[in-house]
C-alpha cells in the first residue's frame, strides 16, 4: 500500500454504502471529500538558472545588491515559505520568495 501525498492528490472522494440485513435489503450512500493536509515533505530548490559563482569588487558599495535568490517548493502554506542563511553575507532583503543578497 503506498502513502498519500498532498502534492500529487491534494484530495480524494470516498462514497459509503450502508445497507441493512432486511429483505429486501435497503440502504443509502454518502459520497464524503477528504482533503489531504500538507506536510513539510519537499525541500526548497533554487531556480536552475540562478549563478552559483560571484564576483565582488573590493571597492563594492556596502549594500548593494549582489544577487537576487529565488526558491521555492511544493509543499503549501506555512511550509511554504522560505528563508535564506549565510553565514558571510552583511544582509538579505526578503520578499516571501525571493531575497536579494547584500555585500
């Protein structure tokens, strides 16, 4: 039996049939949506075409933007959401996905 998972089936229709032991038989059915609940199971990728390598002038002005981050992934809400550390930048300005790296 495999999991489920949000991202592929965000949600799924059950139809319930009860019926009694009578003759005749008589029942009735139900049809229930069952929505699928996120979880924190896909990790953050950058965009592909983002550069990996920097060059910085010495003379760089102090807050200026070096690079603008974009990444995401498919889980929703507060899972969603992405931060970005290092541990050798000056600042980061973030806007929900994407943040601009600042000498």
């Amino acid at each position: 039996m495999r999991g489920i998972d949000r991202e592929s089936t965000p949600s799924y229709e059950l139809r319930v049939k009860a019926e009694d032991q009578g003759t005749p038989i008589r029942q009735s059915t139900a049809l229930y949506t069952v929505t699928v609940d996120d979880a924190n199971d896909n990790s953050p990728q950058f965009a592909a075409d983002q550069m990996k390598t920097l060059s910085v002038r010495e003379d760089q002005t102090a807050g200026e933007v070096l690079l603008t981050l974009t990444a995401s992934d498919a889980d929703t809400g507060m899972y969603h959401a992405t931060s970005y550390v290092s541990h050798y930048v000056t600042s980061y300005v973030t806007h929900y996905v994407t943040s601009y790296l600042c000498l």
